[in-house]
C-alpha cells in the first residue's frame, strides 16, 4: 500500500469518471454486447448460466472467507483471554474496518440505496422501464439496491486489504490475484446486465481507497494502533476473566 498504488487508483477514478462523464453511451454500448445472448426470451441470459452463476459465488465468497480469521480471532480471545491471538490485533482492526467501510457502509448503505442509477436489466434500452442515466446521476427511477456501485465488485476488492498484509515476498502476487479476482467479478456482472461497467470501475476505486487509508491510518501514519495493546483490551472485558474473578 504505498503511494504508487494510489495514485494509479486516483488516475483510474479520473479517467473514468471523464470517459463515462463525457460519452455515457459507452456504458450503454458494452452493456449492449451481451445482450443479443438470450436464453427462451431472457434478456442478459448469462445470469441464467449455472455455471456462471456458480463461479461467482465462489468468487465473492472469497472476501468472506478470508475476513473469516480477523472476526473468529477476537472471539476467542474473549472466550480464552490467556491464549495469544490467531492473527495480530491491528490485522483484526484493519480487515474488519475494511469490511465494513468498503463493501458494507459505503458501497451497500450510502450509494447502492441512494444513487438511483437503474441496472442494465432496468433501462428501457434492453426492455426495461427506467430511464437509462450516466453514473455521475443520483436522480435515475431505481428505488434502492440501484447500480452505482457494485457489491459484488467491492467484496472482490476488498481482497486488496488481506492482500496488503502478506509476507513481503509474496505480496505482489497477493496484489495481483485481488486484481484479478476485482476484475473477474467485474466482468461477471457486466455480462449478467447487473452494472455498467462504470459502476464495478469505481467499485473497485472506492474500495482500494479506502483500504489505502485505513492501512496508512494504522500502520504508517503517528495514529497508528499497538497489538499489544488491543490484545490487552480485550483480556479486559473478556467475560470468562471477569466471571473467573468472582
């Protein structure tokens, strides 16, 4: 996570949001090539497709299974305070914030349920009823979990974070494969007619800034955390201790 990463994630956000400002038929055009592929009447039949449908699960479930030890970690040192923790306290702190920032709070609380930016599916383009709007427009008919921007992208992106703290020998691998893994699923979504491909672009963006940032918050920066001392606090209101007390 070091400032070359972010300024090509700046740069990314930049051109994009340029291209797609400028031309929003583009979005409309890509979306357009897998749209002839239909399967008994269906528009966007690739949604349809078991086997895609299965190769995404897997896919998003990756991010879910890799914050898996930074959520059991803290449990059990609650329920067995004397033990070290599976994984370090500022590791716990920087997944799980993550988590919850990225594809959680921000992509599926503030923008998916506010941004009315109505799905492929949905626009009157390819047999839907809402009106087809540009990204930058929070003013389309959908009335919420709306296009801008993609979940299922963000969950994939966060992949950046465990990435982020792999043995440095093997992290530009660790980088790579989250890269991959952003983009398949991006890909994915764009051929079942879920998001524009401006909507995972900026997924991925939103969701790599804000694990530069919390990464920077508590490993680089003076306000950065000490394991000791999360591992202290939570021996302190670990329940087993305080009953053991009694």
């Amino acid at each position: 996570m070091n400032r070359s990463g972010l300024i090509v994630a700046l740069s990314i956000a930049a051109v994009a949001g340029l291209v797609f400002g400028l031309f929003p038929a583009l979005d409309l055009k890509v979306a357009a090539l897998f749209y002839p592929i239909r399967l008994g009447g269906n528009m966007f039949a690739w949604r349809l497709s078991p086997t895609l449908s299965a190769v995404h699960n897997i896919a998003l479930n990756a991010g879910f299974v890799l914050v898996a030890p930074a959520v059991i970690a803290p449990v059990l040192k609650l329920l067995l305070p004397r033990t070290h923790m599976l994984i370090s306290g500022r590791a716990i702190v920087f997944l799980i914030s993550t988590m919850l920032l990225a594809p959680g709070l921000i992509t599926n609380v503030l923008l998916k349920d506010h941004w009315g930016r109505p799905r492929p599916i949905d626009v009157t383009q390819f047999g839907g009823d809402q009106h087809f709007v540009a990204w930058w427009d929070p003013r389309g008919d959908c009335p919420d979990n709306c296009s801008f921007v993609s979940g299922d992208v963000a969950t994939a992106a966060w992949t950046f974070a465990p990435a982020a703290l792999a043995p440095l020998p093997y992290r530009a691998v660790a980088y790579g494969a989250a890269l991959a893994l952003t983009v398949f699923m991006a890909v994915i979504r764009i051929m079942a007619g879920g998001h524009f491909p401006s909507d995972t672009i900026f997924a991925g963006v939103f969701t790599f800034l804000i694990v530069w940032l919390a990464y920077a918050l508590i490993y680089r920066w003076r306000t950065r955390l000490d394991d000791k001392q999360i591992e202290t606090g939570l021996e302190r209101i670990s329940i087993v201790r305080w009953l053991s007390r009694r």
